[in-house]
C-alpha cells in the first residue's frame, strides 16, 4: 500500500490507473479507499491468517483484493483457477491458505460451481459480494478517512516481508510456492523502468492471469504504480473481442505470450491494432511469425522478454532502441549473469542470475506456510543460454527439456521451434518417453491435421535442422493441452502417454515406431 500511496502523491490522486475493458476507469483515490474498505473487512475474517488465497480473474476486484489484502496486513497466495481442485488444494495446503476470496459471479460465468464446492470442504470462499454488501457508510467514512491520512495506521510491513505468493506453471512437474517480497517486486519494476523509457501516458492492455507473474508484476503493478492506466480482461482467450477493446481503449501497450499474440493479430481486423506502439512478450519463445504478422497489421515495436516466477518475473527483455532479433534482450539493470558448462549440451550454458529481484526462497512443503530462505547468492534458472559480446542473452532450452537419442542430447524445444517453422498456426509439444533401442523416444504432440513424419523431415532438411530432432512418432490431437498462458502444459501432454510406457501395461516399443 505505501507504495501505491507515493504512486498517487507523485501523479495525482484523480489520475486513472485501473480500468476493466471499456468500462468506467479508476483512480488512485478510488482504488485506495476501495483496498482500504475491503481490507477492514477482509482482516476481522481472517483472524490469525498470514495468506489468504485470491481466485479471481484478471479485472479490477482482483487487483482490489490483493491491495485489500496489503492493507489488512494479509499475504495475497495468487490461485490458479484453470489448474483443478487438486491443483489447488495442493497450494493452499503449501501456503497454509484457510481463507480464498473470490467471486460468485465469477464462479458462476467460469462454470467453476463443481470446483468452488470441492474447495469448500478444505478452505473458506469468501465471496466479495458478501463482503460488499456488509460494507456500510461507516466503513466507507474510516476507509476515506485512512485514504487521505499520511500514515492510516494499519498493518506494518517491511519491506522483506512477503508481497505475494506465486505458483510456478509446473509445466515439466510438481509445481512450487514461490515466495517474492515487497523488496523483490519494487526492486523489478524499478529495473524495468530504468531498462525502458515509460511514458506515463501510455495505456496497457494485459489480458494474463494475475496467478502469472508477468501478468501481475508486468500487466498490473508496474503500470499503476508508474502512474499509466492498465485496462484488463479476464480471459486472454477472446481472440476476436481483444484487438476491439484495444482499439476501443486506446492502448498502446500490449503484455501478453507468444501464443495469445498471434491470435489476436490473425483476428485482429485492419486497424484494430494500429494505436499499438509496444508488444512486450514473455512466457515463451517468440515466433517469427508472431512478428510478421504483427508487421502486417500495425506499427508496434515486438520486444521479446525473458523471466521466471522466481525473478519477480523479468529478468531481461529487449528495448526500443536495443532490439536484437532471436534474443531476449540484455539483462536489466542491477543483475548478474553467470554461465556454466552442463556436460552432453553443446548448445549454451546452464544460466545463473543475481540481483534485489530474485525471491525471498521457495514455500517449505515440510512446514506448511513457511519459507524456505535461499541459500547462495546465486540463482540457478535451470535453463540454457549464450550472450553475446554486447550482453544480449539467446536462451537456447531448459536443462530439463532435452532428449538422449542413441548418446547425442537433444532439445525438445528445438523439435517445437522446427515444428513451429513449419505449421505456424498450430500448437505443438514435444517430449521424450522411454524407448528400449534408443533411450528415449522423441514424440511430437500437435493439433496439426495432417502433419506427419515425413512432411516434418522434409522441413527439417529445408531448414538445415539435425536429422536428431525429427520426432521418431507424431500424435495428431483435437486440441494440445496448454496452461492458462498459452505455454504446451506437459505433465498432461505426457498423461497422454501413460499406456505406452513400461509399469502402465504398454510397451515401450509403442513410442518407437517411426510412423505417425
């Protein structure tokens, strides 16, 4: 909250910062006294809490509550709803959640009615319509009062004190609580300031979940707190409805993944995207034909950014003025980069990173609630990279996603970039499964009709690719499994597998088979 509060003395109590799609937009004025209204609510109910879990959609209740939730002294443990009640459960019980705000309406329009009783019987869901309508006209006049305070005298906060409680997208496994502190946070966005130019006219459209940390660190704070109107929406799935809404709001800077991107510039009608003057990407790799598209259909700069949870998110991204294509940019200002060789991987190095953004430590399965302080000083992304002589950063996989086929390791996001190349307009996911002969097996994954072995061979020659990454079996699908951000999600892709594999009642020569 004190941060919001000098947003608001350095820009202007009536500036609008907040805005839910065309509707009304917000002030620092009106959103203060709100958080404030709310977290005097939110506190008497949760008494003896340290987190409280939010399970809402990216709009202007939600940023509300997390505000709310600062001001009642509450770390705000971001939930992602797309994840299931397992999933779910899962993360209350590793943050030591009792208490979930959300919404009925919310409930109601996502169909999450199943989900919402399964939770019941584990956490209280505190709905915000029941806590609006107990709001009265005293608790209006103590929040204005507050608001206009110097020093409200609510919750104290230091600024290595948890800020909030992000989820990793558990793409590859179990997914973990990842702890970043008020510090963590600020420290990010400060870096991103220095990093680029913002202009606080400017106008942001984020469409990201709020449970993402580009969607809540880039999308949210980091315009707010720098004085430039956000304007939200809950699904980033309207792929027609918003190319409307940004050219209806006029914004000119869209947050966003590669994937969502390219949907909105294939729906997106002639000038619906021309106001655009950033694209600022992250999440996943950029695809050349994301960039070409946006070519055709506005004037925007497309700048491909590079971050994990853990990092607050943004770790590097590439500039206006300092734009290298393949790259993800330089890294921001006040961080280190450290490279080490990984045995086998000839391509990059395992990259580490260090700087006031990285996160207080993981969420202690062992201790429910408590967090496990980092050790070291530095922090291993367990990816790979090259940097060039000028300091920009090429991020060539993930230590994780690599196959051994027949001794030669070989990366999987190198078969989806081929695939990718090759039928842009489709998902795919690549992963590795065992296969008696080789090791492992390479099997693509793909919402591609007619793709096949052979087509992806000839491609893979055109392209001058290593004959190691033609997937040794490709598994047409009606739809690719994804996760809320557009990102292959491969603990369900592999589910896929489960018959095939040895202990599951398949054989593993299944997955060796060199047909489609």
């Amino acid at each position: 909250m004190g941060a919001l509060r000098d947003a608001r003395r350095r820009h202007g109590g009536s500036t609008p910062i907040l805005q839910d799609g065309d509707g009304e937009p917000i002030g620092y004025d009106r959103l203060i006294q709100a958080a404030y209204a709310l977290g005097g609510r939110l506190a008497r109910k949760t008494r003896g809490d340290k987190a409280v879990g939010v399970l809402l959609p990216t709009a202007a209740p939600a940023v509300i509550a997390v505000f709310a939730l600062h001001a009642a002294g509450r770390t705000p443990a971001m939930l992602n709803f797309t994840a299931g009640a397992a999933h779910i459960r899962a993360a209350c019980e590793l943050a030591d959640v009792k208490t979930v705000v959300t919404s009925r309406r919310f409930i109601e329009a996502a169909g999450l009615e199943a989900l919402a009783e399964s939770l019941e019987t584990d956490v209280e869901l505190v709905r915000l319509e029941d806590v609006r309508a107990e709001i009265g006209a005293l608790d209006k006049l103590v929040a204005g009062v507050r608001a206009a305070l110097p020093d409200p005298g609510l919750a104290r906060t230091s600024p290595d004190d948890p800020a909030v409680l992000l989820f990793t997208s558990g793409t590859t496994g179990t997914p973990k609580g990842v702890a970043l502190s008020h510090a963590n946070i600020l420290a990010n966005i400060a870096q991103c300031r220095a990093h680029i130019p913002f202009d606080p006219d400017w106008v942001f459209f984020n469409a990201l979940p709020i449970f993402h940390g580009f969607g809540l660190t880039g999308g949210v704070l980091l315009p707010i707190l720098g004085g430039m109107k956000t304007v939200l929406h809950p699904s980033p799935l309207d792929r027609k409805l918003i190319p409307e809404l940004i050219a209806k709001t006029g914004a000119n800077v869209l947050v966003s993944t590669d994937t969502f991107a390219r949907y909105y510039a294939r729906a997106a009608d002639k000038d619906a995207l021309e106001g655009l003057r950033y694209v600022v990407l992250g999440g996943e790799r950029m695809s050349d034909a994301t960039k070409r598209l946006f070519a055709r259909k506005s004037s925007a700069a497309v700048l491909q950014g590079y971050g994990l949870t853990e990092c607050g998110p943004v770790i590097a991204v590439n500039q206006p003025d300092a734009d290298r294509p393949g790259t993800v940019g330089r890294l921001l200002p006040g961080m280190k980069a450290r490279l080490e060789r990984v045995p086998g991987i000839k391509a990059g190095a395992r990259l580490l990173v260090r700087g006031p953004n990285i996160m207080l430590g993981y969420l202690d399965p062992e201790r429910r609630g408590a967090v496990e302080a980092r050790t070291g000083r530095w922090f291993d992304t367990e990816d790979l990279a090259e940097v060039d002589s000028d300091g920009f950063i090429t991020v060539t996989g993930r230590i994780k996603r690599f196959a051994k086929i027949g001794g030669e390791m070989v990366s999987l996001d190198d078969v989806e970039s081929c695939a990718r190349a090759l039928w842009p307009d489709a998902h795919h996911a690549a992963i590795a499964l065992h296969a008696d002969r080789k090791g492992e097996a390479i099997v693509l994954v793909t919402d591609q009709s007619d793709a096949d072995r052979e087509a992806f061979g000839e491609g893979a020659r055109e392209r001058g690719c290593s004959r190691l990454v033609i997937p040794s079996r490709i598994r047409v699908v009606d739809d690719v499994p994804l996760l809320a951000t557009g990102k292959p999600d491969y603990t369900r892709v592999r589910n896929l597998f489960d018959d095939d594999q040895p202990g599951n009642g398949g054989a593993s020569a299944s997955v060796s088979e060199r047909s489609t």
